[in-house]
C-alpha cells in the first residue's frame, strides 16, 4: 500500500491513478491529517501544490516519521519543500517553466532513471524553483531551463523530481514512478480486479455477517457494480431496489429490471411513474426540478426500505472521486467544495450503518472490476444517464406526453449509434426537447410542431466535452426517422457547442 500525501494540486487524483496502473494499490490523504497507521504504508509519495513553500500559509508537515524511514518520493512542491526545509534555496523562477521539456542530463547508473534516456519528455507545472540543493542531495537529471529537475538525499531512499511523473505528456512517467515503487520500494504488483473481488468480498462477509443490505440501484455502472460484490458476499440478504421515475429511457425499467434477476440480484422493481410526474406537475425551473426528484425519490425509498424487515445496513454505490471531494470539503486542501442538502428529518433509512464497497476505487476500475465478474457490456458500457433522467432535457415543464415524446426520439437516436458502430465512440448521447414550435410542411398540410436538439459528446469525465462528429449522412437518416416516426416533431438540429461555455445537459 503506498500513501499519497496531497498537498492540493489538481493533479493529485492522476498520481492515484498513475499507481493503481501498475496493480498497486495507494490512497490519497490531506497532507494535514497524516493516518496514524503509518506502518502499513510501504512508500508515499508527496504531491504537487498550488502554493508556494515561500508562503506561510503553505503546506508545511512535519514528516520526520516518513523521511528516511521509507521510500519517499516527492513531486514538485514535495520536491520544493524538502529542499526548503533541508538547507536548499527555493527562489521565484525567472524562465517559463510550463510544459513540456526535456531531460537534458540523466545521472549514470540510477535505478530511479533505469529504462529512461537522455531526451526523455517531461512536464513541467511550476512558478518557483530549486536553486540550491538541501543537504546531502545528489542531482540526477536536467532540463534546459531546470538544473534541479531531479535529485536524492544521500543515505536514505528519498527521490525528488520537479515535474510531474503522473500527467500523459511526461512520456516516462509511469517506468519512473514503477522504478521507484518496484525497484527502489520493493512493492509487489498484485492488486489487480480479481484480488479486489476476492478480498473485498471476503471483508463484507465479515462486516455483515447475517445482518440485512438495502441498495437502491440505478441502472448505472456503480450501482451495479456495489449490488454485484455484495450479492457476493451476503446473497438474498442484499435487497435491491429499482424505482422508475417515469423518466428513464424507452423499456429501460423493464428491461434492466429483467437483466437484473437474469443476474441474480433480490431485486424490487418500484414503478413510481405516477408519483414523480404528479409531483413535476407545472414545474419548469430546472434546479427545483432536481430537487423534486431528489424529494420524492427519497420518499418512495423510505417507504420501500420500511417493508425490508430488520435491515440493518444501507449500501451505496460511492467511488473515491467523490470521497476525495468530500474530504476537501471538510478540511482538506483542495478548493472543491460540495453542497449537501439538508433534508428535514432524516428518513429511516438514512439511520442504517452505511457499506460502501468501491469508495476506494476509479471509474475506470469500477469498469474492470465489474468485468472480472461478468457484467455484460450492456451494463458497464452504458452511456451516464443523469438521475433526474428526462427531466432536465425536456426544457421547461414535464407532462406524461412529452416524456413519451422524448422517449421515442431518443430511441430512435440511441439505437441508431448502436446500429451504425457509433455508440461506443460517444461518451454520452441523448435528445433535448425543446419548448419550441416551428412551422413546417408534411403532404400539404402546414404543421406547427416541436423541435428536438441531438446531443453527443466526447468526454473522458464530464467536466469537459466536446461535440461529436457524427457522419452526416447518419444524421440524415436519424433526422429522417425522427420526423417520420415520432407524431409531433417536425424537426431536428444538432448541437454543435463545447462544454465549457456550453454544458452537456441543457437544463
Ligand atoms: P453538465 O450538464 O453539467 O453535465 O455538463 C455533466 C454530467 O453530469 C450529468 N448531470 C447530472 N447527473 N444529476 C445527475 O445524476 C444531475 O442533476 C445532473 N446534471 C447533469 C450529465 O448527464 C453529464 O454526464
């Protein structure tokens, strides 16, 4: 297990990643609130920062438990704070040190180096440098414009390197970041999928035991993923339940809810439709929209865990992006902050113990461990669908009409990038229902009807996006089948904007 002490960089999260690759398994903790179980930490790594060392609001631990006890590898400002506080110099940089560079120097003989070679691209993220070294240091590579690019204290396993080993651009990241922890830390490389399903499953036994699971699935990777691994674990005793919202895709309640038992899973299929569209009723503003989902989804899971008698524990779906983000909302040293609601008066079930099977885990591992348990494609390769469904893209008021509108059209679309190869280059996909009526003709009729925004985006988290280029003669045809097929929509646009300024939802 390697320890990553985060001392707020955005970059943190792909140091996380970078080591998870190699099949090792490492977490991140605020560099404040160092774990008191020190001891099963092999290695640590210190992470980059957006502050200066010169700063005195900037990160400064006390690491004499870590330095020189274990293997300890220091990025940027980790690599700037040892040399400040080890009798170096670290001084505002007066060439540009943003981007990409490359090793001019590469020290003979270093197993940190081993497998790397002189021209080797690195990136480079800083405003301060080292000018002077601390004590007892060696320099083991340069760039152009870094002398100190990387260097190691004498007599102890400590390795500091000024760019950034996690970011792509720095070609050699990952051998160097595997030299450090195989070769210099003498880490195994064992955690892979498989491992994280024997072991967990064997800790969920144990945590359980016969006590009773509720889990409220989704349809959507993690959920099924956590009701999975602990169906697993404990069996009948998961109670799965399943609500439709009435604002799912076309037969996508039915049909997940088949796949569902098909696996397996104790599984509850509540048809809510009626609820939430009520509740919906005449409402157009997007955030109270979500809201009333939100509400009203939580009313219809307190009542359906009341009937589960005797459950004891609640199981969520979390994944550790959003562990992080809550652990910087409270303290740490990263900017993100979340906003919770605050419900008036718990529901019942929120008083269950919680069980989290995959709060330590990436999407991308979420992935690859529901594949080492068989999860079809159809499930881990699914689009995101975001829980407020068709609500936030169908603009302005919801009525049972224009869901069924929207279902069609985005069935129609949907099917359409699975039936031309596209599906799985898109990121994310659906239709907007716009509260828009355009003149148009069909036979000699004037018609006077909506119009329908397509969407597809390339992403890798959401955060960005950009639109995709769909073959036009594909949009031709899904244009054509929309208009033909779906009674009320007399037209079809593409949306050809960015996310930022644009978001991927338009509600
Ligand atoms: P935006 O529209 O903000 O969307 O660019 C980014 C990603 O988040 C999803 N999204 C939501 N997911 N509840 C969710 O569960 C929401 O209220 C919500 N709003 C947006 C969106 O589908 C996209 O994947």
């Amino acid at each position: 297990n390697v320890l990553i002490l985060d001392f707020g960089s955005q970059y943190t999260q792909l140091i996380a990643r970078r080591v998870r690759e190699l099949n090792i398994f490492c977490e991140i903790k605020p560099y404040n609130n160092l774990p008191e179980d020190l001891e099963k930490y092999k290695a640590v790594i210190l992470s980059g920062s957006p502050f200066s060392v010169r700063a005195e609001d900037a990160p400064h631990p006390n690491l004499s438990q870590i330095k020189g006890k274990k293997p300890l590898l220091a990025v940027c400002y980790g690599a700037q704070y040892l040399a400040h506080f080890g009798g170096g110099a670290v001084a505002p940089s007066n060439t540009r040190e943003y981007g990409r560079a490359n090793l001019s120097y590469i020290k003979d003989g270093e197993t940190f180096f081993e497998s790397i070679s002189e021209g080797s691209q690195v990136w480079m993220s800083h405003s301060d440098t080292i000018k002077d070294l601390p004590k007892g240091a060696t320099v083991l590579a340069s760039t152009h414009d870094v002398e100190n690019a990387a260097y190691k204290l004498e007599n102890e396993d400590t390795y500091a390197i000024q760019f950034h080993p996690e970011v792509y651009h720095s070609t050699d990241g990952k051998q160097l970041l595997e030299n450090f922890l195989v070769k210099i830390a003498g880490l195994e490389q064992t955690w892979t999928p498989d491992a994280f399903v024997d072991i967990t499953v064997a800790e969920l036994k144990k945590k359980i035991g016969q006590e009773k699971v509720i889990l409220g699935l989704s349809g959507g990777v993690d959920s099924t993923v956590a009701a999975v691994l602990l169906h697993k674990a404990i069996g009948k005793n998961l109670h799965c339940i399943f609500v439709n919202n009435g604002l799912l895709r076309k037969n996508e309640f039915e049909e997940v809810l088949e796949q569902y038992q098909g696996m397996g899973l104790n599984v509850k299929g509540v048809d809510a439709s009626a609820r939430f569209l009520d509740a919906l009723k005449g409402e157009s503003d997007p955030e109270k929209k979500r809201k009333t989902i939100g509400r009203v989804f939580i009313e219809v899971f307190d009542d359906e865990a009341h009937l589960v008698e005797d459950a004891k524990w609640l199981a969520q779906g979390t994944i550790y992006p959003d562990v992080i983000e809550s652990v910087s909302a409270t303290g740490g040293p990263s900017a993100t902050i979340k906003s919770h609601h605050n419900v008036g008066g718990l529901p019942d079930f929120m008083k269950l113990k919680v069980v989290e099977p995959l709060k330590m885990l990436f999407k991308d591992e979420v992935r690859r461990v529901g594949k080492s348990m068989a999860i079809g494609d159809e499930r881990l390769g699914r689009h995101p669908f975001p829980g407020p469904g068709l609500a936030i893209r169908i603009l302005g008021d919801i009525t049972a009409e224009k869901v069924s509108i929207l279902q069609e059209v985005d069935h129609i679309f949907i099917k359409g990038l699975r039936d031309w190869g596209l599906y799985d280059k898109v990121w994310q996909a659906g239709a907007m229902l716009l509260p828009v009526n355009s003149v148009g003709v069909m036979g000699d009729e004037r018609t006077y009807e909506k119009c329908v925004a397509l969407r597809a985006v390339e992403s890798t988290d959401g955060m960005t996006a950009d639109w995709v280029n769909l073959p036009y003669e594909f949009l031709q045809k899904t244009s054509n089948d929309i208009i033909n097929k779906v009674p009320g929509v007399n037209r079809v646009v593409y949306d050809i904007s960015s996310k930022p300024p644009a978001t991927i939802e338009w509600e």
